[in-house]
C-alpha cells in the first residue's frame, strides 16, 4: 500500500520545511520538500493533506509503566498502548516492576509474547536488576531487549539493588545500557523521621517533595555517576527532577556521551507551587521539586544539557492516590498528552518545536541504538505523527483512553491536537479513532 501525506510542516532533524511523505507498506520511501508530483497523488491508494500541521517522527517513549501482570485493574498493555497512540507515541520502552516484576527471562518472554497480542503501537521491555541476578544479565541476548532497569538507593516492591558487590559487578559487566532510579532511600528515612516526629504522620503532599529531596535523589544520581565512570558503563539517568543533579552531566554531542540524561514530562510542566491545586494528582517519586528546579530544567532541554524527554506513565485509581503524602499511591498517566505539552511549552518560548522532535523522537531512538526508528528518513519504518498546529484540545474525562481514567491536564485547553499516528505505515489513531486490528513491532536494538 502506498500513502502520500502532503502540505503538512515537516520537522525532522533539526529542519522545518513544507513538503510530502511517500510511504510504500511499512517504510518510508521518501522525504522530499514541496509538492509532490500529481501522479504520484493520483496512483497512492491513501492520500492524506495534512495542511496546517506539524508532520513528526512517532514519539519514542523511554520510560512506561504499563502494570501488566498483575496491576491490570488500573492498566495493561492493551489499554496503554491505544493511550499512546492517541498521543502521538509510536514505540514505548516499558518497566520491569510488574508482579511478578520482569527479572527473568521468562517473565520478559510473557510480556513480549502479551504485547505481539494487545499492543497497538512498537515496543520493548528493560529487563530489572535485582541483588541476585547479576549472572541472567550477562547471559541475555539484547537483541529485542532495551536495557537493564536498576533501582539505586530506593524502590518500590523488592527491586532495590543495595548490594554493593552486586552494584559494582552490575557497572562492571552491563552490556547494554544501565537506566537507573535514583534516590537514597537513607536520605529518605531520615526526612521521613524528621517532619513525622515533628508534625504527626498525616502530612499533606506537599511535604513529599520535602521527604524524597533534592539531596536524597544528588546523592544517589552521584553515586551512579560515579560507578559509570570508574567502570566505563553506560549509565542513562531517569527522571532528573532538580537543578543539583545537572551538575552531574556533560554539555556534549549525545553521540559522545556515555552517561545521559533524562527529564519527564511533570517535571518540566508542574512545581511545588501546583500542590496545593493539583494535591496527589501530581504525586511522582521522584517528587516534583521547586519553581527553580523546573527552571533549570527546561534551560537543560534547550541547551541539549538533557538528552531524553519522556513520561514515567504510571496509571493509579484514583481510589489509590487519596490520603496522606506517605499513603498516596506515587505515578499518574501522562503518555496520552506529553507531545501536546512539550508542543504548548515550545509555542511559549521554552525551546523550538525541532527540539521538541529531538527529545521526544531522535534522541530515544540514538540513545538505546533503535534499528530504523525516530526519524523521517527513506528505508525508516513509517512511524510518523500529525498535529493539528491551530486546533485546541480541551481534556475531559470522556477523552482519556488510560484505564485509570483521570489525567493530572483535565480541564487544560492545550493550542494543538494530535490527529493521526501512524505505526509502521499503517493509521492507528485518527481523530479520535483507534484501529483496534493494528499491532505493532517488538523493536529491534543496534548491539555494535
């Protein structure tokens, strides 16, 4: 099947032009600036104007919680997956601590096997470290698998790798990429001890970001940083969420670093001052930090400081995030509207819309060495988004596809939409619609 998409703005690789998109079954067959030729209008057997919209590489997500197994009665990979194609994510790299969590080989099979069968969009599953499987690590062909997930100094669940033997030998002999949690859990208890003693334990949410601190996640990231270098690892730094934790990392070429950086979505949107609006809606461990943290964030992003914007997807009940700041479930879904976010923090002037695409899209897809994924490029597989530049998207609960069924930007008017996404050649999502027949690919990795 043939499908030329035409008058849209396409931005990709640091370029904005006018031009067209030819795509023969799964690939890109062309990129090309202007207007394509009439014939090649008259014999496609799809032809989509996309006048007055941005024509994207499908976003790459690097960090998902879809909850399955065993967390289903929030999210699965069915009902998450259709939520990013509803966001304009083409392919998404999820995490490990399910139940049981994915530190075998065999529960990754499980979800390999569960996402060829629900997923609408591409994917690939991080196999979790744990304090005794440091041998499978180093046995597993990481062909089709992103990389190792390690919780340093804190966790939920039993995935915290505390074993200093264990740490070392993990940075030592990691043959792929390290994508690691960090937030000192003794940093943590004794905050915690503090303003429980002090104030009682039913502390509002605001104290969250007082508990899990700022020192509490430079202690660990420091920690990393350290590992990585002395034993050369490549260590990839999740959901950075404060000024100090920058200091860690190199202003140079992505191509160039082997420890990186990257930055969600909440973080770079909300601060401490949207607690007393939002409440637990916006709880997220890490926690959201100060006005000035966001700041230097977002100037991170803009000078390429950071390398990688993503969402730490994590879907809840709402029934789960009531209580107090140390009751109140952590996580909220955030996969259905990143795009439209960066998107509308761009238009105000935070960073261009091509950095938009570099974050979101080229950069994931360099970083973990992605076979033929993240850019518009001929012989690419045709993964590939479309918004509407003017059309205004008002979130209501009626349009939330996550299972959990909120969304921490409900009643915000964003100035885009996203339209279609399109995996691997064929429409996904269209204006609302999902193509409930499509699957996508598990995603191959470049292992040089």
């Amino acid at each position: 099947m043939r499908t030329i998409i035409y008058n849209g703005l396409i931005v990709n690789e640091q370029k904005e032009f006018t031009g067209y998109l030819v795509i023969q079954d799964e690939l890109i067959e062309k990129v090309a600036e202007g207007q394509p030729e009439k014939s090649l209008i008259d014999e496609a057997d799809e032809v989509i104007d996309a006048s007055g919209c941005y024509v994207m590489p499908g976003v790459i997500d690097d960090q998902v919680h879809f909850r399955e197994p065993g967390l289903t009665h929030k999210a699965d990979i069915a009902s998450e997956s259709r939520a990013a194609a509803a966001g304009g994510v083409t392919s998404y790299l999820e995490m490990p601590n399910t139940k049981p969590p994915t530190v075998t080989a065999e529960a990754l099979a499980w979800k390999q096997n569960r996402a060829a069968e629900t997923s609408v969009v591409n994917y690939a599953f991080y196999i979790g470290a744990t304090n005794d499987n440091a041998d499978l690590l180093n046995k597993l062909d990481y062909t089709h698998i992103c990389g190792i997930k390690l919780f340093m100094g804190s966790s939920t669940g039993n995935m915290l790798v505390d074993n200093p033997h264990t740490l070392e030998r993990i940075f030592a002999e990691a043959p792929v990429l390290i994508a690691a949690h960090c937030e000192q859990e003794s940093v943590i208890q004794a905050n915690k001890q503090y303003y429980t003693n002090t104030f009682g334990e039913e502390l509002p949410v605001f104290f969250h970001p007082l508990i899990r601190s700022a020192e509490a996640c430079y202690q660990s990231s420091a920690t990393a940083v350290e590992l990585a270098t002395r034993h050369n690892a490549r260590l990839h730094l999740l959901h950075l969420s404060t000024a100090h934790e920058l200091t860690l990392l190199e202003n140079k070429p992505l191509q160039e670093k082997r420890i990186t950086g990257e930055v969600c979505v909440h973080h770079l949107w909300f601060d401490d001052n949207d607690y007393a609006q939002y409440g637990n809606r916006i709880k997220w461990n890490p926690a959201i930090k100060t006005c000035g943290d966001r700041k230097a964030l977002l100037a991170a992003i803009a000078s390429h400081k950071l390398d990688v914007v993503a969402t730490d997807h994590a879907p809840h009940l709402l029934s789960e995030k009531k209580g107090s700041c140390l009751q109140a479930a952590s996580g909220g879904p955030l996969v259905q509207f990143s795009l439209q976010a960066m998107l509308e923090l761009s238009e105000h002037g935070a960073f261009p819309r091509t950095t938009v695409v570099e974050k979101m899209a080229h950069a994931p897809a360099t970083l973990f060495g992605i076979e033929r994924r993240g850019f518009l490029r001929e012989g690419y597989y045709a993964d590939v988004t479309i918004v509407a530049a003017q059309k205004k998207y008002t979130v209501t609960a009626d349009k939330i596809v996550s299972r959990c069924g909120w969304s921490p930007f409900e009643r915000h008017t964003f100035p885009s939409s996203v339209i279609r996404t399109i995996v691997n050649g064929t429409t996904v999502y269209d204006n609302g619609r999902i193509n409930e027949c499509c699957r996508g690919k598990l995603l191959s990795f470049r292992r040089d």
